[in-house]
C-alpha cells in the first residue's frame, strides 16, 4: 500500500526526517507513535504530498507520489486540527465537501451514528470542542477511500463517540482498507492496532507488533514498553 524509501526532511538546522525506511502493506490498522519531534506529522504530511520531502521516494499503490496529485482522491484524511469558516453551517460544511471530492458519500449514516442531526443548521463557531471532533470523522468517513489517515482522533470525544470511533475503525479495517493513526493515548493504541510503527529521531526504531515491542523491550505492558524506549534513547543521549 505505502513503501517510503530514504526519506529526508529538514525544516533549516532541523533534521526532522533521517532516512526513512517503511513499508506499510494493503489491510490493516497501523499506529504511527514518537516523542514530540520525532518525524511523526512530518511524515504523515509527506505521505499526503502537504510537505515535499528533501530527498527519499515514496509510493502509495505502487504510484510515485512526487509532482502527482490523484492518489490523494485514494485517501480519506483527520487532520489534528481542523480549521473550517466559523461563519458556515454543519450542513453546509459537508456538502461543500461532497462537492470538492465528487464522490459517492455515506454522510447519513455517519450523522445518525455520531447524532449530528440537531446541529446540522448550526454554524461552525458555535459547536463544543466535541461535536466539532465528531463532525471531523464523519467528513472523514464518508468516503469509501482504501487509505484512511486520522491524527489524534480522539481529541474531545465523549466515552460514547469513542466506542462509535473504534467500532467505525474495525468496520473500515474488515473491507479491507489501511488505517495510519497517530495517538497519544496508549490505551486507544492498545484496543485498536495491528502494528507500531516507533520514530526516534526522524528514523524508524521499531515495527511490528505489541507484544512484539514488549518482548524486545522486556515489559510487561504498551506503555512500560513505550517508556523503556523513551528512557533508553534519553540515557544514550547524556553519554554521547
């Protein structure tokens, strides 16, 4: 589905993409996770041709992704923060959407799923925090795009949305489509992923499986595994 080769990415002094091997394959649901500074947005966004890497390859269904545009039609994306007029109503929001993607979408279902319907006539600036994030995933969901990228989806979802998220997430696994999430709650990471996909210092310091991290990492739990990198890489760091 995705193969990343060499990837590099320096924003001035900054080296924030060293060399970035990765193959993700067609199905699944992949956990993209690293300290803050670690590549993870970066790489994300030049997956979506947002940011043109320095040097390196990357191919999503076998295309390469450079000075191309129509593979983005192939990936639905949340973004970690989304910014929208505040001026425009829900219903107007999707169906702008609707129009910009020219897509077949299933919105109806998503609004009756995340209960929506009250707010559709609602302008953008006067929904919670909440509402907003739920508004995100069904402009996220409604296409049927075999490449579904999500950025702290989780962000100010009540426990019931929550449920409805991870239930929508498995659905979309089961038709076979591949997921890349980024998260930091490791409880969320845990229920809901195949495999970790670890960045350290813009490159990749592990992949595979959880149980897998914590064999190779010697804990008993994800988020002890996770600390065990993490205090690893800062002691190295102080004897360097």
């Amino acid at each position: 589905m995705i193969r990343i080769q060499n990837l590099h990415k320096s924003f001035g002094k900054n080296h924030v993409l060293s060399g970035v091997d990765l193959d993700i394959t067609e199905g699944g649901i992949f956990a993209i996770l690293g300290p803050n500074g670690s590549g993870k947005t970066t790489l994300i966004k030049s997956i979506l041709g947002m940011v043109i890497p320095d040097k390196g390859t990357i191919l999503v269904e076998g295309v390469p992704t450079k000075n191309r545009s129509l593979y983005r039609n192939r990936i639905d994306y949340l973004p970690q923060i989304a910014n929208f007029p505040g001026n425009l109503k829900v219903c107007e929001l999707i169906r702008m959407i609707k129009d910009l993607r020219g897509k077949v979408a299933y919105d109806s279902i998503l609004i009756e799923k995340f209960q929506l319907a009250p707010y559709l006539g609602k302008k953008l600036s006067t929904l919670s925090g909440g509402t907003r994030q739920k508004l995100n995933i069904v402009l996220t969901f409604m296409f049927d795009s075999p490449l579904i990228i999500l950025d702290e989806p989780t962000t100010g979802l009540d426990p019931i949305s929550l449920i409805q998220l991870k239930q929508l997430i498995h659905g979309e696994k089961k038709k076979g489509k591949t997921i890349l999430i980024t998260s930091h709650i490791m409880s969320f990471v845990e229920e809901v992923s195949d495999e970790i996909v670890f960045l350290l210092e813009g490159q990749v310091y592990f992949k595979g499986s959880i149980s897998s991290l914590k064999s190779k990492t010697q804990q008993l739990d994800f988020e002890h595994a996770i600390a065990s990198i993490l205090k690893d890489n800062h002691a190295q760091n102080i004897k360097i």
